[in-house]
C-alpha cells in the first residue's frame, strides 16, 4: 500500500504521511546529526541499549521458542486425530509486540509475546498441555501462569511473557502477517485482544516513514518520561504504545528528521496540542466486523477522554482513556519543560543530560501522605500491597521491608479565590480509604492476622521521620536514583535497619553493588516518586471524576522500564524480587 501524496506548486509530488500533511520535508544538516551522535551518547550510560550478544542470545531463544511452539501444536494436532497430512503443515508461530517489536527494548527488559495457533487448537490446550509441556523444558527457570498469559523466565533471555491466540484458519504458515483485518472474523474477543498488540505494534512501524530515526527518539521520550515521572497507563499518564504512538506522529510531521530534530519537534508540537483533539496516525477504517471502536460521536463515554491517543489498528481504542485533568496538566507542564530544554541544547546552552534529570519529589510538595501496608508474612504483605494499591487510583512503588511496604503521596491544595486560608480535614477521607481496603479484603476472604493498613498527613519538614535524611535536605545528587518497573533498580544506598523509617527484618545487600555499610546497616531502600494532587474546595469536598469504560490497550507494565531509571554511575539490581512491577509516579487521586 502507498502513502498519499501531496502536491506543491508544480513541485514533484511528495509522501503525504498520516492524517495531515508534513509541517517540513527538510533534510538534516550536518549540525542536526552531530546533535543526534550526542543524544545517542548521552543516552548510554542509561543502559537503553542492547548489547549485540545480549541480542543474539534473545534472538536465539525465541527462534527455539518458535520450534518449540509447533512441535507443541503438532503434538496436540495428532491427538485430535487430524490426518498426518494436515499435522505436517499445521503450523504456529510465535510473534513479538511490545518494546520489543519496535526495536526500543532496553537491557534485561522483559519481551511480550504471542503464541498463535490454527483453529482447532484450544485455549485451555495452551493453559494446560503447553504449560505442562513447559515444565519440563531444561532452559526454562521458573514458569508462571495468569489467566490471561505464561510467564516464562529463560536463563539467557530473561522473562518472555506469552499470550495466546487461534485464528479461523487450518493451518498457521510462517509468513502470517497479522495487519489484516480479516483475521478478526469469527474470533473470540479474548483472542481479538490479545492479538492487538502485535497489531497495533505492527501498523505503528508501516506508519513512521523512517524506523531508525523513530526508534532512537522513542528511545529518548521513555527515558526523559521515565525519567520524569510520567510514564504509566495504570497512573493516569502515558505507557509505552502512547508515547510511541506520540513519537510516531512527530515522525509523520517531519519525515526526513533526525533524533536530536525529532525529539525538539516531539516538545513543540505536544507542548502546543489543543487537547482533546485526538492524536491519529491515520484515518481510522470500518471493516464491518461490528467490534466497539472509539468514536466519540457514536459512544457518550469517549466524549469526556481527555488526552485520546488512538491506535492505529481495527478495532481502534484509546489508549489513554486513564488520563485525568491532573495529569493531562502535569504532562502539559513536562511538555513545555522538555521544549525549554531542548531550546537550550540545540543553541549550545546545555548538553542532553539535562533532559533526563529527575525531579525531586521530596522537597516539592509542604503536605505528604504516608500510607503503610504491613503483614506477619511475605506471602500475605504480597497479597496485601496488591490489593491496597488498587485501591489508590493507580499502582505504585514503594519503600519497602520484609513485611512493611510504604507509599509516599505529595499534596497540592488549591487555592479559593479570595481566601486567606483554607482549613483542610483529611480525616474522613482517609477513613474511608483504609475502611474499603478492610472490607473488600474481608469479602474476599483476604484479610488474615497481622495486615494492617496506615494513613498519616505529614507536613515536609516531618519526612525525616521516615525518609534518610538525603533525600529531604536540598543538596546534590550522590549517585541515588529512583526504581521503577519489574526487576527494577533499588536505591544504591543502604540504611540502618534501627532508623525509623525501617520496620522488621532487613532486605538483603544489593548483589552488585559494593556499599559502605555499618554495623548492621544491611537493608536496601527503594525509593518512590509519587505525586497526587488532591483539589478540594474551602469545606473539604473532593473533586470527583467519573470512572471511564475502556479496553485495556495500554495497561502493561511496560516491563523495559527498569534499567532507564538507575543512576549512570552505579546500576545494579536488587537482591530479591520487587515488591511492585509498576513505576514511580506522579498520580492524581480522585
């Protein structure tokens, strides 16, 4: 299929990519890819990028994988008496999405996948004789299972986590090409989703007109948004299929770009967005399959998104139905922080490190919330954060011991016209967070001895009281950087368990870092940036925002998001599994 084209005044006609024409067509200069080799290097000691053996083990594995699924599927074939003729060709595949797919993915990051099977193959096949069949694979470390997907941790190339999906057709051949529509017919709705990933990924590489220049300034935004805070679906702000999808574009806009180009023209143009006009990649299409789409003037709900970002494959959905007006205004705010920043770059005022400074949340906000989730064992404190983090608007990190897991909420009380003061009581509102974290656990027969939950208001200059005094005083960074995602980075300090801030047996020492630690100052702090501005009127009323229906399009945790968030001088990884796999944030509560 051919782009468009867009005619200028007797001029030869040009690629017309996107929705719209190009803002510029104009060729880098020699400057514009100097700036781009510094990007590129600025970006490095952040470990976005993959190594060559490191790719080639991955590379290897999924090849095996891919055996491995039609030995499976034949296996299953000769039980369900098809022909040996028909069991010959019958196929599979396994295709990537994600990251991964797009080229994008960092170190150590996790590679979403998906097994797709021919029509008499059925899903609890998959869950069931392919699961067992896993088992007993020698290369395979540990083996998980959710409703929806396999987790299987390889020793050589890490977590791949695998979806499934059977299509209409008697044989998978290995040429498939998932794009087309067509493939949807007379599919389930659990397979229809579980193949968006790989379509969605799919459609975003055919719509950008040069997939180097795409992939090294998708590579750059995750970082600085990482960076920033504001990267996660589940928290209200962008995951990975958005801001790709936001990248993809400012490709189309300036289609002979370069990164360091691309990335300024990325802050100009969002800076200046006129949300909630939609972000399109290209028109979206009906093909009749009677599957929902989003589409404002046919849906009511999809009215009041207010940062629509919608995909480019059938059935097309908005991503970013979880945006609130609170962080719609923080990304705003980062939008036009990222375009300052980048002015300065590209006139010489500064170097590209300073996109990727992290803010310091500690010291931005007077009122805090310190929320505490405590349980007897590892088992139920597990069970336990899980199930209070749903209750807050979104997932998110915490400071953590053995049984003891802490979450930090920064608060912003706006201001009455007119009012000198405004008296804020948090009582009832805190009451009633923890009395819904109590009942729903009770009704679900969660609640065991020893889980408790604790909501205290704290103003900044308290924080000492449960903070290392590092990071509330104002005064240069040394060498601590924030966590963020599964198997993410831990703080590179290590604090006596006797502070107040430590409850119980302490974590063990980070397995390659070498720290200078005291008698018994053996536990490891993982630190998280967490915003919530919470608007209330003089009395104390909340503002409320209605709950949204939506398919989970963006919902991952965006699993390669751990090795962008540690420190250029000391990346290391955690002696033991995180207590979270979702990322620090800024969140708005509701």
């Amino acid at each position: 299929t051919s782009f468009p084209v867009a005619m200028h005044g007797g001029q030869q006609p040009q690629k017309h990519y996107g929705i719209t024409s190009s803002i510029s067509m104009a060729f880098p200069r020699e400057v514009d890819h100097q700036y781009t080799q510094k990007l590129s290097e600025a970006m490095k000691p952040f470990g976005v990028f993959e190594d060559e053996d490191e790719l080639n083990h991955r590379l290897a594995v999924l090849g095996k994988l891919n055996t491995f699924v039609k030995e499976w599927i034949a296996e299953i074939s000769e039980t369900k008496n098809l022909p040996p003729s028909a069991i010959t060709n019958v196929g599979g595949k396994i295709f990537t999405f994600g990251s991964y797919r797009l080229g994008v993915h960092t170190k150590g990051a996790d590679i979403d996948a998906l097994c797709v099977s021919p029509r008499h193959v059925e899903r609890t096949d998959f869950f069931d004789s392919f699961f067992a069949k896993l088992k007993l694979h020698e290369e395979i470390k540990d083996l998980r299972v959710s409703v929806i997907k396999v987790y299987l941790l390889c020793l050589v190339a890490g977590q791949i986590d695998l979806l499934f999906a059977r299509l209409a057709l008697q044989s998978i051949p290995d040429n498939l090409d998932l794009r087309g529509d067509s493939h949807l017919r007379n599919l389930d709705i659990r397979c229809i989703r579980s193949l968006n990933g790989c379509r969605v990924t799919d459609e975003i590489l055919y719509l950008v007109p040069n997939k180097e220049n795409f992939r090294l300034t998708l590579r750059a935004i995750k970082l600085w948004a990482k960076r920033r805070g504001i990267y996660s679906n589940m928290l209200g702000f962008l995951g990975g299929v958005s801001w790709a999808m936001l990248v993809a574009r400012t490709c189309q806009l300036y289609p002979n770009a370069v990164a360091a180009t691309l990335v300024h023209k990325f802050f100009l143009v969002f800076s200046k967005w006129e949300w909630p006009n939609p972000v399109l990649l290209k028109q979206p299409e009906d093909s009749n399959l009677n599957l929902p789409v989003w589409d404002p003037r046919v849906n009511p709900s999809d009215r009041y998104h207010l940062m629509p970002i919608i995909t480019p494959a059938y059935p097309q959905q908005n991503s970013t139905y979880n945006v609130s007006t609170s962080t719609r205004t923080i990304m705003s705010e980062e939008f036009k922080y990222g375009l300052s920043v980048t002015d300065d770059i590209l006139q010489g005022k500064t170097d590209w490190s300073k996109l990727f400074q992290p803010p310091n949340f500690f010291l931005k906000y007077k009122h805090y919330i310190v929320l505490t989730a405590s349980a007897s064992t590892e088992e139920n404190q597990l069970e336990w954060i899980g199930l209070v983090e749903s209750k807050i608007l979104s997932r998110l990190h915490t400071f953590w011991n053995e049984f003891v897991s802490m979450w930090f909420i920064g608060i912003i009380f706006k201001k009455v016209e007119n009012a000198e003061s405004v008296n804020i009581d948090l009582t009832y509102d805190i009451q009633s967070f923890t009395d819904t974290v109590y009942r729903q656990a009770n009704n679900i027969n969660m609640l065991k001895d020893g889980m408790k939950i604790e909501a205290t208001h704290v103003k900044k200059k308290q924080l000492h009281q449960y903070l290392p005094v590092e990071l509330v005083q104002r005064k240069k960074r040394v060498g601590w950087m924030l966590s963020s995602g599964r198997g993410s980075i831990p703080f590179c300090h290590s604090w006596s368990t006797s502070q107040p801030y430590f409850k119980g047996p302490p974590l063990g020492p980070c397995s390659q870092c070498v720290l200078k630690r005291g008698p018994g100052e053996e536990g490891i702090l993982r630190k998280a940036n967490v915003i919530v501005e919470l608007n209330r009127n003089s009395n104390g009323g909340s503002s409320k925002r209605s709950s949204l229906d939506g398919s989970q399009l963006d919902s991952s945790r965006d699993s390669d998001s751990g090795t962008p968030f540690s420190s250029p001088s000391s990346v290391c990884k955690p002696s033991r599994p995180a207590a979270s796999d979702t990322n620090d944030r800024w969140v708005h509560l509701t």
